[in-house]
C-alpha cells in the first residue's frame, strides 16, 4: 500500500507539476449525445445529473461511452461507470469500467481493467491517468504494454500517443521470444522498436547474457550499443569494456577502451584498448596496449604486441584448435621464462609457439637466441625448444665469464621447468668454463664440433658429447681474451622484460648487434637463349 501511494504521489508530481508550469487553455462544454435515462435532485445536488442506459458523450473530437455516468456541468466533468469506452479517431481507444473525466484539464482517470489501444500497441492496467492535451498516458500500479512481439511490463510506466514512445520504472521486464530483458528503467520506442536502458540492466538471449547500466536494444535486429562498463558472456567467453556493439544477427562482439576479454575453455584473458570478436567463425582481433595472460599453468604467462589475431578452425567441434598471431614489439613474461620478438604465431593443436624476428628467450641465467625459435609444449608444460639459424645459448656466471654454445641449429629439450638436454648442430663453436666440486672455475675450454650434446640435472651440467672435436683447454689466468666470446656472441640482458607490467615497455637491440640475414642460396638461372653460340 505504502509503495503504491509513493508511486501515485512521483506520478501526480511528475507529470502534474511539469503541466503546471504551461497555462491549460479552457476546455470547451462537454456535450451529452444520448442517455435512455436522465435524472438529478435540484435541492440535494443541484449540479449533478446522473444519466443511465447507453450514455454517449462527446468532447472536443472524443466520444465516451458507458453504462451510467454522473455528469457535473459546473465543473465540466463527469464520472463513467461499467463499460467505459473512450474513443478518439480510428487510432486511439481507451476501456474501463470507471472513468473521471475533467474537461477543462482534459485529462481521464481510468481505474480497473484499464486497455489502452493506439495503433499496434496495447496497454494493460487497473490505474491509468491519460492527458489528451499531451498525448499522454502513465500508469502507477504496474501495467504492461504489448508492442507486436514484445511484452513490457513495470510497476510504473507512461506511454506518449504523439510520438509512441514509453517509459517504464521499477522492476521492468522485456519479454520476446528471442530473448528477455530486465532492468530498473527503460525507454521504449514503439516505432523504431529501439529500447533503451539506464542503470542495472540485463539481457538474456540464448546462450548469450548482456548486462549494461547504460545502452541501447534493437529488439529487432538484436544490435546493442552498451556504455559505462557493460558485459557480454556467451558459454564460456566474458567480454567487457567501456563501449561496447554488439550484432545479434551476425554475432561480432567489439569493445573500446580498456577492455576485458576472457576465454575461460581456453584459460585466456585479452585486455587492450580495442577487441573484435566473430562468434560465427572464432576470428579475433586486438589491439592497443594489447596483452594475452594465460593461465592454465601454475604461473600465469603475460604475453604483448601491438596487435593480436585469432583465428579458429573447426568450431562447433571436438576437433576444434585456434591460432594466434602476434604482431611487433612481443614481449612475455613469466616466472619461469621471458622473451622478446618481432612477431609469433601459437597453433593450439599442434601445441608450437613461433617466434620470428630477432627473438630471444630467457630462463634464469641463460639466454637463447636465433632467427626462429619454435617452442613445443605438452599440454601447457614446455617439452622442447628448436633454434632454427645462428642460434646461440649464453649461460651467465658472472659480469664477465660467460658458458657460450653456437650453431647453426639448437634443440633445447626440457623435463618440467627444467632444461635436461641441449643439442646443436652444424658449425658448433663451444666457449665453457668447468668447475670443480668445490665450485671454483678452472679454465677455459674453447673447442669446434659439428655436433654437441649437453645434458644437463638439477640446473647443473653433467655430461657433454660430441663428435670429432678440436678444440684447446686453457687455464683461467692464460685464457685468450679473443677466444673467451664467440663471434656471435651478445648478451641482452637489458631487453628482457623483468615483471608483467614491464611487457609493454619495448627496448630495441643496441645498434649493430641485430642478426645477420641468413642468404639462401639459389639455383642460377638457365634458359637456352643465354647460351653464346
């Protein structure tokens, strides 16, 4: 009862106080049509008449009809009882089975079984006030409109018959066969069929959930436009962000500023300034301060580039595998390892990462380097790394000795976090400083081979074999300085990224330390006609 009385009070002062404000001009005499019967009591109520049986008025271009009405001439106005109808034109009717009528005011108080119909809307509720001047009606104890396919309900609402429009408060509910939307205030545009939201607001939609406190519904097309942090989930996908479109029909998904993106099947997260997603097809598209963290290891990876593509194949299917590409300035890091690229490209089902582009990877004190580097995982735990072209691994000891492996090609194989074995290919140059059990280094060993294995347990080298060696041991302090760095050898500790929030900082190579081009050789070309004869 309180809140009824609350909502009739925000209602009276609403729409009465704003009338207020614009003088009403005076309302012309109500003219009766037809009664089957008249009577009035000239001394108990000189100015009421009371009409009964088939009771027709009419009011500047309206026709009301009832059962009985009481009709007060003075003040212009009447009361309808029992099958109130109102009709204004072919476009507007409005039912009930008690009516007040003002006709100075023009406004009508229905109550009980109240319909108001105007063209293809229809309005239902027990307590409704309708200005004629205005063109407009607003119901305070719950009403609901229905609009073609859409049903609208609310514990407050007012409808406009000049420009069709609504607007519904307080525990409002969309209803379609496609989808339902709940929310706490919504303007509805019964032409455009444009609904708009403001504050909490949700909308169900198959397997798709939107939630916006400020945004607009195509309840025809399914297209949103969502403000101020609003969010998307559909299955196991999350999206957020300060704007955000969405298209029902063809399922893209975009999002502007500072945007979350979360793939929970896959255990990603994407943020960035701008995110594109198909739902149809899987294909992805970010950028922006661009970042991917997966974190389907212990240790969450936290990888960068300027921009991020998604592509998926199979969809829909137990087969189903994406690939992610990554374009310039990549950077990752997490606990365990740290890289820097060019660019990468992921294949989640052949599980390999490749990284183009001058990449260099880092794990603890060692760094490995080449013109591309293929990583290979088992499940989400690295098995196996391949260094495809002037590779070279640096093991730090200390500011200025440094274990030194290079070749044409590295294998890098792991057990866990760890590194076991490393393998290197083809004009093998080794710079090694061995230790002896109480740690303390005691020469140089600097040797050439086509073929080393390293193999490594608890971090720490166990055995080396190689194949037709040649090289020369020197003690430390008779060590050449020429013979203590490889040719190729660099050490670029300070590109590497040192904690996640440093991803997005790029440091480029210091200049004349990037990596030669590898020059592939081609077959010269033969044709007859360059044969001197």
């Amino acid at each position: 009862m309180a809140n009824s009385l609350l909502l009739l009070l925000l209602s009276f002062f609403l729409v009465m106080g704003i009338r207020a404000k614009n003088a009403r001009p005076q309302g012309k005499k109500i003219e009766l049509r037809h009664a089957d019967k008249v009577s009035y009591d000239q001394y108990r109520n000189p100015d009421e008449q009371i009409f009964v049986g088939n009771v027709v008025f009419f009011h500047d271009g309206v026709l009301l009809y009832c059962d009985s009405a009481n009709f007060y001439q003075n003040s212009n106005s009447f009361e309808a009882f029992g099958n109130v109808r109102m009709v204004q034109g072919d476009t507007l009717s409005l039912v009930s089975r008690y009516l007040f009528y003002d006709g100075n005011s023009q406004i009508a108080q229905a109550r009980q079984e109240v319909v108001l119909k105007h063209r293809t809307t229809t309005l239902y509720t027990d307590s409704l006030n309708y200005d004629r001047m205005y063109d407009e009606g607003y119901f305070f104890e719950g009403g609901k409109l229905v609009d073609n396919d859409n049903v609208l309900t609310s514990d407050w609402g007012q409808y406009e018959t000049s420009t069709r429009k609504a607007l519904f408060n307080y525990n409002v509910r969309l209803v379609n066969k496609d989808y339902e939307l709940k929310s706490d205030t919504l303007r509805y545009d019964t032409q455009t069929k444009l609904a708009h939201v403001s504050g909490p607001s949700n909308i169900l939609s198959g397997n798709t959930k939107i939630y916006s406190e400020n945004g607009d519904f195509n309840t025809v097309s399914k297209n949103a436009v969502l403000l101020d942090r609003s969010v998307i989930v559909n299955q196991e996908q999350q999206m957020v962000g300060d704007s955000l479109v969405y298209d029902k029909e063809t399922g893209i998904s975009e999002a502007f500023g500072n945007i979350f993106y979360e793939d929970k099947g896959n255990k990603n997260i994407f943020t960035g300034d701008y995110f594109y997603y198909e739902e149809e097809t899987g294909y992805g598209l970010a950028y922006g301060t661009a970042q991917v963290k997966n974190y389907s290891e212990k240790d969450t990876l936290f990888l960068h580039a300027d921009t991020f593509k998604i592509y998926t194949y199979n969809i829909r299917t137990d087969s189903v595998y994406r690939i992610m590409n990554g374009y310039y300035h990549v950077r990752s890091f997490r606990e365990d390892i740290q890289s820097v690229a060019d660019s990468f490209s992921y294949n989640s089902k052949a599980k390999v990462l490749y990284e183009y582009g001058n990449p260099i990877l880092w794990s603890e004190n060692r760094q490995i380097l080449g013109e591309e580097i293929r990583a290979f995982f088992n499940d989400s735990t690295m098995d196996s790394v391949r260094i495809i072209n002037q590779a070279l691994m640096v093991e730090r000891i200390d500011s200025i000795y440094y274990n030194q492996v290079a070749g044409a090609e590295m294998r890098v194989y792991f057990e866990g976090n760890n590194m076991s074995e490393c393998k290197v290919m083809n004009n093998v140059l080794v710079v090694y400083f061995p230790m002896d059990n109480d740690s303390i280094m005691t020469g140089m060993n600097y040797s050439e081979t086509s073929l080393l294995r390293l193999f490594m347990e608890n971090r720490k080298m166990k055995k080396i074999w190689t194949r037709e060696v040649q090289g020369t041991f020197y003690p430390l302090f008779f060590a050449p300085k020429e013979k203590m760095y490889l040719p190729n050898f660099a050490w670029f500790d300070y590109m590497r990224p040192r904690d996640k929030h440093d991803i997005f900082v790029w440091r480029a190579k210091e200049k004349g330390k990037e990596l030669k081009k590898t020059v592939r050789r081609e077959m010269p070309f033969q044709s007859l006609q360059n044969i001197k004869r």
